[in-house]
C-alpha cells in the first residue's frame, strides 16, 4: 500500500500529520492523524469517516477535544467527501459509477476497509472504533460488517434504510440498514443520536444474543467511547 505523510506537528495534547495512502489503482484518500504527545506504548484508535460536510476546524472539532492525549484518532476523507458537490454533480458520478458495477457507497465502504488495514500496519492504534454520521454511519456499518475484528462502532444520524439512502446495488433484495447493524451483535454498537424506529428490530437481536448491554445510547462521542473510564 503506498503511502505518504507529512512531518508531525506537536500542538496541544496531540501531534498532528497529514497523510494519504493508495486504496486502489489511480486512488489515493486523505487521512489526518491525530495522535497522543505522551509516550503511550498503545492507545485506543478511532477512524471517523468524514462525510463532505465535516470540517477538521470550527465546531466539528469540539467532539474531538476530549479524546486528544487519550485516543489517536484518524479522520478519513473517503473518495468523493473532499469538497462539497451539487446534487447535479453527485447524481451524474453516481450513474457513471454504477455502469462499472459500483456505487459511490460502496467504494466508500472499500476506502473505510483499506484504512483500517492501513491502520494496522502503521500500528496507529488498538483496539480500534468506528464512527461515521449520516450516510457515513451505514458506510461505517458496512465496513465493519466485512471486518470482524473491530469491537465497536458508533452512529450518529444514520440512514432509516436504503430507501432513504444511502445507495449500494441490490442491496434492498437482500437486507437493510437495521439489519446488518442487527448482524455485529454481540459487538459494541452505540449511537450518540436517537436511532429510527426500523433499528428497534436490531435492538430485539441484540437480546437474543445475549447482548443487549452492547447496544446503546450515548450523549456524546467521549461518552460513547467511556473516554473518562481510561
């Protein structure tokens, strides 16, 4: 996997670099790493997949600020979030993409696995935590659908289901959202928003595996990841 990232800056609780890494052929995404200024052998890794709307400044940050010193956390710009685009433009990638048999989800979903292999083998970090909004939070559940490895991921606003968005082909013949965040049970699943009424059938899951302390309802990201607990 090629990759490439800038020297580390050291402000504050965190050092900062800015990196990028091939997820396939002709493409390479952005990642900016967060990571404690202490001499901690391991932290705890979050990867929060920024939607196009996110900002690395300004209020978007504020949820960030008690993890810094703590946890290392990636924010990934996954294809297609780097600026903001018009429903014209996102439409017209949309059916471009899907004559060569994807979807712009579903390379997103490619993007999310590669970072965290990327992760991995930069040692950034374990165990590691997912954490997407909006039609991120299905990415993010899809991601960790194919990984089995990671033990927690946290919503925020996620997409009722696929009718609403966000779109992967031929997904509805087979599933939706609720019920592939049913299938991660037992693993930790939390969401920092009221979930949608079509979750309560993931929720009911959850108790026939014996899991249902792991679904659950948090305030906050810091809460959600326990941040004072460590």
């Amino acid at each position: 996997m090629k990759r490439k990232c800038q020297k580390t800056i050291r402000y504050g609780y965190a050092g900062y670099k800015d990196c990028s890494f091939q997820s396939e052929e002709g493409v390479r995404i952005r990642a900016q790493v967060l990571a404690p200024k202490t001499n901690v052998a391991v932290s705890p890794l979050l990867i929060y997949v920024k939607r196009a709307a996110d900002s690395f400044y300004g209020s978007d940050m504020d949820e960030l600020l008690p993890l810094l010193g703590r946890y290392t956390v990636v924010m990934l710009n996954p294809r297609l979030t780097e600026q903001l685009m018009s429903p014209a433009e996102y439409t017209d990638i949309e059916r471009t993409a899907v004559w060569a048999g994807r979807t712009i989800a579903a390379m997103q979903v490619w993007d999310v696995l590669r970072t965290i292999e990327w992760a991995r083998e930069e040692k950034l970090g374990a165990p590691v935590s997912l954490y997407g909004k909006g039609d991120m939070a299905a990415v993010a559940l899809y991601a960790a659908l194919f990984d089995d490895r990671l033990q927690q991921i946290i919503l925020n606003d996620p997409p009722a289901s696929h009718w609403q968005s966000p779109a992967l082909l031929n997904v509805l013949r087979v599933t939706d959202i609720a019920e592939v965040a049913a299938a991660l049970a037992p693993r930790r699943l939390v969401s920092v928003t009221k979930l949608p009424d079509t979750f309560d059938f993931a929720q009911h899951v959850y108790g026939l595996n014996h899991a249902s302390k792991q679904f659950l309802q948090a305030d906050s990201l810091p809460e959600a990841l326990e941040i004072w607990r460590h």
